[in-house]
C-alpha cells in the first residue's frame, strides 16, 4: 500500500482540477466532415478535415489532410503550398486563412497537416482552398472553392 499525505494528495487534486477546466468543451456543436480536389496540369490536390459552428456561431474549419498527386512522370519537388481563405456568406466579410509552410509533400500520400480558420458569427461561409504546386519553371496553381451551411 502507498501512503500519500494529505498535502500532497490535495496538490495532485488541484492539478487534475486544473488540467480538466483546461479543455475547452464545444456545446451544442456537431461536426462534420468535408473534402474537396482541384488539378493543374499534372498536378492533383486533395484536402480534407471538419468544420462546426461554435456556441457564438462563429464557423470553425479545420483542415487536417492533404494529398498532392503527379502524373504523367512530371519533375517537382516536395515544396508546393496551400493557403486557405473563409468569406462570411452573410456579411460579406472576407477573412484571409492560414497557409501551409513552403514543404508540402508530392507523392500521392496523404499527410497530416493543421490549418484553422474562423469566420465571425456567419452560419454560412464560402471557403477556398489554393495549392500552389512545386515543379521547375512557373509553378502551377489550383483553386476550389465551396460552400458550407450550419
């Protein structure tokens, strides 16, 4: 049997207290699922992730995979781009999004990846997925664009 004292057993119970409250809870929020494509030339991207409407309303979007196929034995490296843009259907408030670093794979693999975005109390959000794919010369660029409704 371990003996504890009671200084120390009240400490561990603050910090278990603290570590819980630390987490934030989503009320009365679902997610959902989401993928999308778009191509250039050679090139095929493919981004995936979820999306909820928190309790302030404010549209959520996490993307957290990727995948960037080549084709047709096309050179490039593994340095290609996805930024990401929300617009606000209600207001018309643009918000720029995150962007990926200058380091995405291209080989047909899917990746994890975590970009969030956050549009101000909008129930409906167009969103924009850019990739910017790497090759020698003039890299080619994709957009896709879609619509979600909460």
């Amino acid at each position: 049997m371990i003996k504890i004292n009671k200084k120390i057993w009240i400490t561990c119970m603050a910090v278990a207290c603290i570590q819980l409250s630390m987490h934030p809870v989503q009320a009365e929020s679902r997610t959902s699922d989401w993928s999308t494509s778009c191509s250039s030339g050679n090139f095929k991207g493919t981004v995936g992730g979820t999306y909820w409407s928190d309790s302030a309303r404010n549209t959520v979007v996490q993307t957290s995979w990727y995948r960037i196929t080549k084709s047709n034995d096309q050179s490039g490296g593994n340095k290609a781009n996805l930024n990401t843009k929300l617009q606000n259907m209600n207001s018309g408030v643009s918000y720029d999004g995150a962007k990926s670093g200058d380091d995405l794979k291209q080989d047909d693999v899917q990746h994890d990846i975590s970009l969030a975005n956050m549009a101000i109390a909008s129930q409906r959000v167009l969103i924009q997925h850019q990739f910017i794919f790497d090759k020698s010369g003039g890299d080619p660029r994709c957009n896709v664009f879609y619509q979600i409704q909460l």
